[in-house]
C-alpha cells in the first residue's frame, strides 16, 4: 500500500483548520483519518487535531483484524472523541463552538472500511471510473436528495456551507459506515471539501487517471487546481492505492 497526504491553507484563509495523518494498529492495519474543522479564531485547527490525533492513538494500541469489530470500534471512538470536542468547546472561551468533520479508512485485506461525519469526502477510483464512497452530511445535499434544488443550483447555493452532522455539536453522533472490496491498483481518495468545491469528479478522475505521474504528484496535482480554481477554503488531499509487492509506504506534505 502506497499513501501520500498533502495539506494546504489555500488562497483565501488565514490558516489551515484541516488536519490528516495516518496510522497503523499493532497488526499492520492501516487507517487514515481527515479532519475540516470550523469554528472561530482558531477553535477549529484545535477540533480537528484532537480528532485525528485522538482516533489516530486509540487505534495505533488495538489488535483489531475483523471487519465487524472495527466498524463497531469506530463508531464508538467517533462518538467518544464527539463528547470529548464538545466538552473541551465548553472549557475555553475562544473555543466555543468549535466543531469537525471526519473521514476515516481502514484497508484490510482486500476491503476497505470508511466511516464519515460531515461533507469531507471519499472517493474509489477503480477500473478508470470515480466513485463517491461517502454521503456529504449537509443542508445542500439534503436538498438536492428532495429534488428542491438541482445539481447545478447546488454548485454556488448560498447555504452550501451549512453541515447537518459534524463533531462536537451535539451530544451523540450517527456514524456513516460503508464497506467495499478494494483491489490491486484501485486508488482511494479522502478529502476536504477544500478540493471538492473547487474540483469537480470529472477532473479529479482525469488526474488520477494518468498513468506517467507519480503517486506524489497526483495529490500535488489535486491541490494545485484548487487553489487555481480559486483556493477559496484550506485543501487536504490524502490518496492511497494498493499495490503489488510487500513494500508500504507513507509520505506527506
């Protein structure tokens, strides 16, 4: 398995408030964690953190190896670290508010499992087509699933920024969960809304479609069109593909 994750505070934010990294359990199970934070001044820089760092520790200590116990195992340290966001907003004045969205991924053996809260996306690219793994968790979407609004009206709707589920806002979370099969060369794609708002699914699949750029340049590709597009939020890319071969490596930006 090859993962790079590149992180960018884009054209138009004062600072960057998304935050991924990855880890492995003590069975060499891989799982990568994103995070959009929001909330004022800071507070959502601190949100999102604390999210991928806290899920990142807890699971860097299991031994967990079956689909079951691990989609249990996050739903319940996902809702954990949703009380622990809310009661640290509660502490600190200039924290108040604070919130995140969260994608994570688990690959293993030839499935992948993706837990989602908020409009941070996964994608699987497979066989040169481009999959949305994740439901975006927001008031644009709610509309556009009723048939109110169409596709294109979603792309600029004014309330496109308006999430119906995040970390820390109330006092438990539901916990999208989604399992596939994931084979040699497929690629899996988590990002903020960052890249998705300024990059559209066509051109996403163009990028990782091309054979002759490096895993690396993928992602510095993904990045670098979003800011061109405008930047107007922080853009974190985070691609993974499996491979042939024993060799995993991890690299970020």
């Amino acid at each position: 398995m090859h993962i790079f994750f590149q992180s960018d505070i884009g054209k138009k934010r004062k600072n960057n408030q998304d935050f991924a990294n990855y880890f492995e359990n003590n069975q060499g199970i891989p799982l990568a964690v994103l995070c959009d934070g929001m909330g004022g001044h800071k507070a959502g820089d601190v949100a999102s953190e604390m999210a991928v760092s806290h899920l990142g520790d807890a699971w860097k200590n299991t031994s967990l190896t079956e689909i079951d116990t691990i989609i249990e195992w996050m739903k319940e340290q996902i809702n954990r670290e949703n009380t622990r966001i809310a009661k640290k907003s509660t502490q600190y004045p200039d924290l108040e508010g604070m919130g995140t969205t969260l994608v994570a991924a688990a690959l293993i053996g030839n499935h992948f499992i993706v837990a989602n809260v908020g409009d941070s996306r996964a994608y699987h690219f497979i066989d040169g087509n481009l999959k949305q793994v994740t439901d975006d968790h927001s008031l644009v979407n709610e509309l556009l699933k009723s048939g109110e609004i169409t596709t294109k009206e979603a792309m600029n709707h004014p309330q496109k920024n308006v999430l119906t589920r995040s970390l820390g806002v109330t006092k438990q979370v539901e916990v999208d969960i989604v399992t596939a099969p994931i084979s040699k060369g497929d690629q899996l794609l988590l990002c903020s809304d960052g890249l998705t708002n300024m990059v559209d699914d066509k051109e996403i699949a163009e990028i990782l479609a091309v054979s002759n750029r490096s895993f690396e340049d993928k992602v510095g590709d993904l990045v670098s069109l979003a800011n061109a597009n405008g930047g107007y939020d922080n853009v974190t890319v985070m691609l993974t593909e499996t491979y042939k071969g024993k060799e995993r490596k991890r690299t970020c930006k």
